[in-house]
C-alpha cells in the first residue's frame, strides 16, 4: 500500500482526496493534517466520515516525509513553495494542489500571485496534465497539480494549438463553474442566498489560471499564446463548463477537427470526445475523472467553438492528483480513478 | 384606463404579463386566453392569482380587438404572424412578444424560423427596444418585442458598435439563461432533476437569437455585422448574463468607453452602468425592469468584455412589452415598472 | 407621508423593509442605519438599489425619533429592548422585528432569550399579528411584530384552536423555512456548498420561536398550550412551510372545519384558504403578503394536518410590520402590500 | 461473477443500480431493458456511459431468467407481479425494487394499489429490508425491496416499537424527499421552475409507503400499528430526511434510548447513530448506502423526536437492492456497497 499524507485535508479539494485515497486499493491515508481543525476528529469537520476514525494532526512535514511516500498539498498558494525543500523531496513524492509548482516562468509567477520561495526547485517540478505530460511526470520528485479551470481548458483546445489549425491571438475561454472552486472558506459572495439564483463574471481579465493556460498552450504551439480567459460562478455544487472561442486557420470541415482530437484523445481513457451534434454538460462527469470535449464550427464566423466538461474537484483537483500518484508509483492509471459519474447528484 | 387583452397568458412571460398589469395603474386586463387551460380559472394554473377570478378563454382575435385597446400576443413564432391582419390593427394596438415581427429582413426571419403569414404588415412592424427605438415606437400599430438575449445583448453592446470603437467582426456574445427562458412545456431536458446542478451550452452557433442580434446592431453600424452567440443553461429560474468580447479599434482607456456608454444611456431610468470594477450580477436586477451593464478593457489582448444582466422575464419579456404600451399611450415609460429589484429570491 | 426610519436596514429583513417603503405609496425613508456598513451607500451593500441614493447612517435613535413618524427596528434579540423607552415613544412608534416586545411572559422571556431591559414598557407592547390583533393594535405606540414561523404556525391553527376543535396536548409543527431565515450573518452551515442540495432540521425541541407559538395560542386557548415545534432548513432562499398535526376532538367533516377556518379568515385579504384537495406551496406566496392554508383529515388516526406557507421576508417579516404600520396610522391594511405572488423566481 | 439482468435500467433507480453492479468487483451486468429506449445505446439516455457500451434491449424476462443469476425490476407497481412465475422463481433470483411483494396483507396491497397478479408467490417474497430481515432474505427466490421513505421511517423507529418504549398511537411521520423520487417521467409539477424555490407537502394521509411503514412495524411490535405519514418535495435532487415524533411511555432518558439503538443497531456497518447533540443531514449519506439517525427528547411534551436520514437512490433503492443481492449470493453485505458519501455534490 503507497503510504499518504494529506496536508491541508479539510478543505473541499482536500476532503475529495482523502474520499479518493480510502477507496483507493492501493493507497492508505496514514495522515491528515488541518490548520483549522488540528486535534479534532476527522467526521466532525465531515459528518460523512462517520464511520471512520480520521484525526486531524498539526502539521509536521518532516515527520510525515519520514512515515509516507507521497504528500498531497492542498494549501493556498505561496505556504507550499516555503514548505518544500530537497530534504524533503529526498524523501517523499509531493503532488502540490496549489499554484506553486505550476508555473515554470518565475516572473510571471511573481507578478500574479506572490514570491516564490523555492525557485531552486521548481525547474524539476512539471506540470501534472497528466494526458499532456505522462512521460515526464514518471520518475519526477515533485508535481505541481493542473488548476481546474486550466485543466479544463488545456485540454479542449490542445490539440488545435498543436497541430496549429487555430489564429492563438483570437483565443476567449468563457469558463463557468461550481461553488466548490471558491472554496470553504466563508465570505458573503458565497453565502446561500448571494449566490443561488444568480450568475456572475468574476475576476475578469485578471484570473490567476490564465498565466498557467497561457504557459501549456505556449509550450504546445511552439510560441507565446496571450488569450482572454473569464470564469464565471454557477449556483451549483460541482464543475466546470469551458465554452472555447478561436477563429480557424482554414476551412476545416468537422472531420478534419475530429481527427486532430482523435491523434491525440484517442487512447485517452478519461478523454472523451461527444458524438457530433452533442454536447458536454458538467452533469455527465460529476463524480469522476473524465473530461467531455465537443465542438462545432460556426461557418458564419470561421471560428471553432469547443465545450469542455469537467468536475472541479475530481479532474480538476483531487482526482487527476491521484492520477498523478499512479503515474509516479507505476500503477494503472485509472486505479481507483474508474468511477461511473453519478447521476442526478 | 387600457384596456388589455393576453393571448397566451399560462405561459412564463404571459404570466409575467397578467401581474404587471395587475400592478400597472393605468391599465387592467379585460381578456386573457390560453390554449390548453380554455374554461379554467386562472388560478387552477397560477395558484399565486387565488385572490383573484380571471379565467382563462378561448382565443378570439376579433372579438378581443373590438374590447381592447391593446393585446399582447405571447405565442410561439409562426403563430402571431397569421393573426394580426389590417383589420386587427385598425382595431387595435399589437405587442407582439414572439419572434414574428421582430426582423425585417424576410429571407432571415424565413431562413431561421418558418413561413411569414404577414409579409404585407411587417414593413410598418417596429422593433420595441424602447431605449434605442422609442421616437420610432410612438404612433405605431404593431410593436415586435425584442427576445430576452437579444435585449441584452443588444444594449451591452450598442454605444460600441454605434460609436466605431469595436472590431465588428470580432464580436463573441457569450450568454446565460436561467431556465424560465426555456418555457414551460414539459421536456427532459427541463425536468428538474436533469437540469439542476448543471451547466450546457445548446443551440451552438444556431440560435435564432443570433440574426436579431445582428439585424439591430447593422442597424447602428450602418453595415453588415455578423457574429457570434452562445447561450447557456443555468439551473436558476431567471435572468440573463451577457458576456460580450470584442476588439477594440483602438487604445482606448476605461473612461473613453465610458463616455461611449454615458452618451447613449445616462438619461435611461432603465439602464444602470456599474461603477468600475464592479459588474453586473443577475440577483439585483430580478424582478425588475433594470438592464445592468459594466465592462472592463483586457489589456493584454486588445479586448473590451461588456458584461450585461436582465432578468428574462421582465425587461427581457413582459416588463419592455409594458414599456412599449405605455410609449404607445403616452405613460411615462417607467409608470407600473419602478420596481426594485427582489432579493434574495 | 409617513417618515419612516429603518434601524438594521442591511440584515434581509431590513432591507425587504427598505424596498417596501420605497414602493408604498404613503410612506418613504427618512433615515436608515446600520452597524456594519454606516458611512456607506446602500447600493454598494445592495446593487440592486443603484438608481437610489440611500447612504447607511449611525444608528441615533433619539435623533431619529424626532424626525420620523415611525421606526422599525431590525436588530438581534436584547438589543431593541436596550433602546426603547419611555420618551422615545412620546415622539415615535416603534414596530420592532425583532423578539423583545413579542412574549408578555418576562420570565418565558429571559428563560428563552436573555436579560429583559424594558419591562416597564413590555406591558403595553401589542403583539403585532394583524389578523389576530388588529384592534389591539390601532392606537399603541409599540408594536412587537411576530417572528416568521410564528406567524405562519399561530395563522394555521388559530381558529381550530379558538374552536376547541382539536386537543390541545396534540400539536406537533414540522415546519421548513428557506436559508433568508438564517439570516446574512457568516457562518459555514449557510455557506452555499454546505446547505445547497441537503436538508436537516436544527434548534430540535428548543427554537426560540416555540413559546411565543405558546403563548398566543394560550391566548386563543383560554389555557396554557404546549406543543412540539421543529424548524428545518431547506435549499431555498424564501418561503416558509408548516405542516401542523393534530387529533380532533370529534368526528369533524372537511366542511365542519372549512367553516372554522371561515368564521375567522373569510373577510381577511391576506389569508386565503386553498381549495379542498390544493394544498399550499410556498412557490404561491411568494414576494406577497398572503398565507395560504390548507388541510385534510387523516380518517385513519383521526388527526387533522393543516399546513401554511408564508414568504418569511415578507408576512413573515417586512410586509407584516408594514402592514402594522397601515394599521397604526390609519391606512387601509393592504396599502403598499398588495403585489400578486412572483413566480417564477 | 454474479450474471445481473435489469429491467426497468432507465429510470433514476435503475441507472443507480446500473453504475452500481458496473462498479461491483463480484457483479456483472449482462442485460439490461427499457421500455422506452430499447434499441438505444445507454449512453444515449445518460451521457455519463458515454466510454461503455451498454445497449438498451427490449424485455424478455424468460430469456434472461435463462441468462442471469438475478434479475432486478425497476418498474411501476403491478407490473411486477404479472412478470413473475414460479418458473422463472426456479430459474433466477427476483429483487423487486417496485411495491409488488412488499406487502403481505393483500387485501391493503389492492387498497392501496391495484390488482395484484402473483398472489399464488407473495407469500415466500421476503421484505427486504437487510438490517432488520437479514436471516429471512437468505435463501430466497424473490425479494421485495423496501420503498425509499419506507426504508428511513422503518429503520428511525423501529427500536423503539421493538422495545416498547412508545406510544403506538402517537407516530407522526413528517418526511422530506429530494426530487428523484418522482422519477423521471415528465410532469408539470416536476418541471425545475415549478419545482425550484419552493416546498410542499403531497398525498397527505394518503401516500402508498403508509401501509408499508405500518405493516412492518406492525411486526416489530406484536400489534396493529396505525400512523400518519406525510411526504414532502425538496428542491434538490437526492436525499430523504424522515422527522419521526412519538409519544414516550415513560419517563426514558437520552441513554435509555440510546441503549435501544445500540441494541439493534451496534453491528450494522450501515447504520450510524450520530453523536448527542449532533442530528443528520442528507448531505452526510449521499452518495453511500449509510442510513443516519439521531434522536432527542423533548421534555416539555414527552415526546422523543428521530430524525433519520437516506440517500433515496442508494438506501432507498438500488444500494440496498444490491445490499439483498449480497445477500442472497453469500457476500459480505457491503461489497460494492462501501462508499463514503461524496460530498459537496
């Protein structure tokens, strides 16, 4: 059994990864620390832990390197960049949540979140797509897990960046999610009644995950992408819709696009292309681990518009941070991952 | 006092109808008439009207036109354009609030709807959005009321187009509807267990939204737009969210577009800029006859997203359908209007 | 026009006030204050109110009391019985919403709630449900206005218990309330994740509301009534629903009861009794003033079960206490109250 | 493998039990039907099967009884029972999840129901319900699974009844459900702006899990039990709360009845007794087959007051469906059932 800490468990991502390690059948949590709720009972925090025994722990990263082989962080950004040295890498897998070891442009980081404090590390952290990066993720110290709304939005547009079929100067991601992105933490825009019944832009051309999009399309394009990105808060629990706007290079008839989704979905067990004509809704992956792409072309325009579905703590969090594990540990992938969206929830 | 008449009132906007009139001090209606519930008391259908005693009749046109001043057609498209004859309008004033004379390009209305059965009377149709078109309103016999996005849409981006600021091939409307827009007849998609707790976009690049949208906003161009328009489903019962995207032709700062917008709206009781960096939310227009708007300049790419809220059933539908019939009678625009918004609800 | 000023005016139920005042007819605000927001202006606290100007004030009730007719207080229980006294009520009325002038009992008081520090003026505080009291009401000069499950549990039973129609020692209220009940104050269980898509009952055998339900139905009773009340919270923002259970105390017909429930209810605007076989939905009462009733008789236990439903802002809160305020200063009692239920919404 | 036949799979309990025999290590589907959509690829009807490939056939019971190990229906009441022979009870396992064999008195079956074609089997089916009938499940041929309300109420009271320690006559049931239990066909009460936003109570004194609740809590106590039983619909999609109020026969404390639950219930990995003071909530069961209770007394009346909590689709359906399956097959009881519930969601 791969021996697991969780650090930072008691937030909505890091309740989603303690769910996913205890049905894991590979992987034990042997610790689970919480800032807020140290020395109490886990299903206190949970009522649905229950049946368990959970305690939450004070923090103590050097111990928990000593006792586990891999510490998920689910931190807010700028704590796990101070937390994490080679000491600790030496001795343990970290898969890192937070913004901190996403970005490998140390300027850009700095300018849209904070200092970073262990820039010597990150050159060897990449990036956890785990569809996009597999390769490299097998055999590193330390992975900086995707964004939700970036791994959403990576992955419906990557295979048009890659093979070059869209104008990257003309890409808009209007992207909407769940309340669970905001997090647990209290404040009156996600109180119950200021959020149900209504929909709102927010942080409109100056959300912290366009840098990270713009960094992987970058590297997918062979040349600096800069593209408008505006998320939207849904009243709903879970997930994230990704409606893509690009103009196209050509006149690309469906088929063509298709099959540059297919070079490089197709073998993707949690990559799954709607049939023409339909398209993603967030009900259809909640729960799981799968991402649900779709497009169409607006021949009017000469624009492609692509829908991407995910759920925001599954595949956007707690879900591709175990995919992650797997990879690192040689497991299938899919192990403990293989959920059957459930449905209506 | 007016005396109305309601052609389809059981549905959501025909409803909003028969309440504001309720409400409405110079006016009361006479007739209404539903389909499917002929001979019931309306309050079997609307349990909210149990105080009152109208009963839904049969539909009769001429009858109507001779004890109205004004009838409301809530009906789907096709329908309207084969009741309303010269006749009719020698009688009596139409407020139309489906989609048959709405465009006055024929071929589009025929090419994304159905056969015109009015072709002869649609010339003289206006299009009722009151705070562009009300000089043009005034005296008409027939008013065709904007649709629920396209008012929207329409009015966050009007003093831009007017104005030459925008790329007006660049425009990419990005729409979220609350699920009264979609009516109510029984549908899977809309029963509640399928809609709630998600997000879709539908009717990708074919909504019939899309050549109203563009009609109009030719019309302030002076030359041919086209773009464009994704709606999505919120699961919320009402308001619309417009994100609009464009170019902007040129560096202009937050203030220069500002003025675009004051220009055109600061005398408008019904159109509310937001104050910079604040945007609109759906919540504080509902129930009202507001049109929130707020933009932000994305600097980085060249971008201006004008964010703009409704509430679909009001200034979206029923409440710019009551602001027509008091242009058309000489009210002061806002008289059975001036509501606050409701909230949290 | 009555002067009206509004104390608490930022809390849902204060600004429900504010709304209702803005739109009736004989009144307007002269002053609103609030504790956390004074200094500020509304609409920054509501945008809803962006075509207004009201600006938060510092709560200065003698000020207010000079310059107002009427003041309604919004406040947490033991704050309001802190500041009224005996020459503030030579100059002004009081409408308090909150719990300090509902119970006569002092000692039910401070047992349930706290320290009383006006129990010389308790004596001729009238409890302010209207149907009930109204001419108690006429003339006082501080009107305790009743608590949301309170009015809707006291309404659905009072004439079967006046009637002596039931057995007293029989009562249970099952009632549920939208999250507006709890209130805009932080706190995680009303964080939207955390109360959407769930229901629990909370406050079990011990919510405030229940002896205030005691103590008027005593009255109604003509001896002491104890009874079981459980509130639950529902994933809704407004609305209130009590579902009543008691054993008759004969055979009774539907009609014997129907004729109860007339005798008391059939001249009363705001109460309106389903038809047999329609039960109430809070759906019917909502953005109004109405409660709607409704029962059966369960053949096989012998109990009868009445159920209410009310809007909690609105009778339950706001539109109960402006409704008081139309009783005090002679206006007709619907004035500025009679909207048609909102629905949608 | 166990060889699993579905019928009735595209209803919301059926595809509960799909995803659930889908996700069973000991369990296969090899059929499954549909009435309305035979013909069709499942994915078709839920999206979230899009990477499977199930196909929806048309019925044929014989053909499966010859196939599969256990055929599960799914089916409107008196459906069932035309279905099942003594041939096909000879061939293959039947768990009903419809009201067919759930009552044995048959006189109140067809009050209640309909005409019931399989009188010659009812009496060797067995009631369902695992904790309680466990011993009596092994080894049968056919199983009828308890109803969702009827699974919460049960299992809430029975201790009590089974000890004597309540007033008989004095069982209210107040229970709230989400809205998967009205199913998926369409209707306007069920359509999400009807059903959003608001409570109500249905089938008052009439609902049909009445004579299921009673019956076997006849059993439990020795003696015909009569209680009122009240449903209520929630705006949200899974979920069922009952509130269970009795009258106590003696002066119990909170450890009395806590003995009495743990008598029952101390080994039932599914039942969990929330702590004193603590009371459930749907959220903690969703998703898991967990049935959740805790109690209080409330003194001032006698009363004890047990709220219970289920997942109506998992508890009140299909998990305990595959709970009998384990069952009847000689597994441990929560094979493929042991879930933590999945939360927010």
């Amino acid at each position: 059994m791969i021996k697991v800490g969780i650090i930072g468990a008691t937030g909505y991502a890091g309740q989603e990864l303690v769910r996913l390690i205890e049905q894991h059948p590979k992987a034990e949590t042997v610790t689970l620390t919480s800032q807020s709720y140290a020395g109490e009972s886990y299903d206190k925090v949970y009522s649905g832990y229950a049946h368990k025994s959970y305690v939450c722990e004070e923090e103590d990263i050097e111990k928990m390197a000593d006792e586990c082989d891999v510490i998920f962080l689910a931190l807010p950004h700028g704590v796990a960049s101070k937390k994490v040295n080679n000491d600790i890498l030496n001795k343990v897998k970290i898969i890192d949540l937070g913004a901190d070891f996403r970005l490998q442009d140390i300027e850009v980081y700095e300018k849209w979140y904070t200092t970073h404090y262990s820039k010597d590390i990150l050159p060897e952290a990449v990036y956890g797509l785990c569809e996009i990066n597999r390769d490299k993720i097998k055999g590193k110290r330390i992975v900086g897990n995707p964004g939700c709304y970036t791994t959403c939005s990576i992955l419906s547009l990557y295979p048009l960046v890659k093979e070059k079929m869209i104008d990257l100067s003309s890409i808009i991601i209007d992207a909407k999610s769940g309340a669970t992105g905001a997090g647990r933490g209290l404040s009156l825009p996600n109180h119950y009644c200021e959020l149900n019944e209504s929909v709102k832009a927010y942080k409109i051309a100056s959300h912290r995950h366009t840098p990270e999009i713009e960094e992987q399309l970058s590297y997918a394009a062979g040349e600096k992408v800069v593209l408008s990105f505006t998320p939207h808060l849904i009243p709903m629990d879970r997930g994230i819709l990704a409606t893509c706007y690009a103009l196209l290079n050509n006149n690309y008839s469906y088929a063509d696009i298709r099959r540059a989704y297919e070079k490089y979905y197709d073998n993707e067990y949690f990559i799954r292309l709607t049939r023409e004509g339909v398209f993603p809704e967030t009900k259809w992956v909640k729960g799981s681990n799968f991402v649900d792409i779709g497009f169409t072309i607006d021949e009017r325009t000469g624009r492609v518009i692509v829908i991407g579905a995910i759920d925001n703590l599954f595949k956007g969090a707690a879900g591709q941070a175990v995919q992650n594990m797997n990879i690192l540990f040689g497991l299938e992938e899919k192990t403990g991952l293989d959920y059957i969206p459930i449905f209506p929830a």
